[in-house]
C-alpha cells in the first residue's frame, strides 16, 4: 500500500468517526460519561492533521504515531486501549504485510488490550468486538464477512451486563444499551474491510 492509498484509508476510518459522533456520544450518555463520540473526534483530528506526512511512513511507525495520538489527545479510557491497540499492532504488523502478518498483529493488539484494560471478551467492552472480528480473521473470512462480524458483534453487547469500565457502576442498569466503545470499534474495522477491498487488497 503506497502512501497515496494509505491517506485514503486513514481519511475513510476518520470520516466514519466524525460521522457517527453524535451516536456514540449519545450510547456512551446513556451507560457512561457521555464523550465517547467527541473523545474519539478529537484523536482522529489529531491524526488527520498529521497527513499527508503520517500516510508516508511505514505501517510500524505510522500506527505508533496513530496509537500515541489516540493516548494523548483522547480521553476516558477509550484513548489508552485504542492507543494500545495500534501502537501493539504496528509492533507486529511489518513493513510489507500478508494476511498472516494482519491475523498475528491482530492477536497481539488484542491481547494489548486485554491487559490494558484488565479485561476479557464477555464483560460488555470493545472487546466484544475485537475478539470474535481476530477469530473469524484467523479463519480467512473476507472484508464483507469481517463488517458482518463487527457489526453483529456490537449488537450482541446490547443485552449483556457491564462488568468492566464505567458501565459496570450501572449494574443491571447497563442492561439494553449498546457498548459504546464496541459500536466505535465495530464502526472503525468495518470502514477498513470496505477501504481495503475497495483497494483490492482484500477481497
């Protein structure tokens, strides 16, 4: 991917976020803090006025800057997990990646996040998310499978009790709202699917 493509792609996942910033801060008012949304407008404003520069570095170093952009500019505790999960991803992703390169730096994004957050899948987080988008990764599902996956999984968060993160002080009140950051999450993997088999790098 040269860094003409690259731009694209990162515009694309910016533009989704600004987009849907008003519905994730509105999940986020009913079983959070209520800034979800602008939280996450800010991180990837902060990321787009690196461009085109940022689109000229290599997938390590543009996700490292990425990651650090996520931890500084948002926050709540979205900032430290997205953050974490780039700049784990970038570590493990290479220069030139295959599809074997994306499932591994995938598993160890995840696994970034779950010590981060000090959390598993099950416990209403985006984790509900990333977990069963990494399984069906893994088993070779293709960019409309993995949007299906995203989307799917962040509906599944809907009936679940929160047990980690603000939502959990709610208890049985968390009950019937969806998970903001899994929504966010499941907004930003399926913007990628559709930007990279728009760009045929995946089918």
């Amino acid at each position: 991917m040269d860094s003409q493509a690259k731009e694209q792609l990162i515009r694309a996942v910016a533009a989704t976020i600004f987009q849907h910033s008003e519905e994730l801060t509105a999940l986020d008012q009913a079983i959070g803090d209520g800034d979800h949304g602008l939280n996450l407008k800010r991180g990837f404003e902060a990321v787009t006025a690196e461009l085109p520069g940022l689109a000229e570095k290599s997938w390590p170093d543009l996700l490292k800057a990425a990651g650090m952009a996520m931890v500084m500019k948002v926050g709540g505790a979205s900032g430290p997990l997205f953050g974490t999960f780039f700049m784990e991803f970038g570590k493990a992703v290479g220069t030139e990646p295959d599809r074997a390169a994306l499932v591994a730096a995938f598993a160890k994004a995840v696994e970034g996040v779950k010590a981060r957050g000090r959390s598993e899948a099950g416990q209403k987080t985006l984790l509900d998310v990333l977990v069963p988008v990494q399984a069906a990764l893994a088993a070779g599902a293709d960019a409309a499978a993995l949007k299906a996956e995203a989307i799917a999984a962040a509906d599944k968060t809907v009936p679940m009790q929160a047990i980690r993160g603000r939502a959990s002080f709610l208890g049985e009140r968390s009950v019937g709202h969806m998970d903001p950051g899994a929504r966010s999450s499941s907004l930003l993997i399926a913007t990628v699917a559709d930007e990279l088999n728009k760009q045929g790098l995946m089918p």
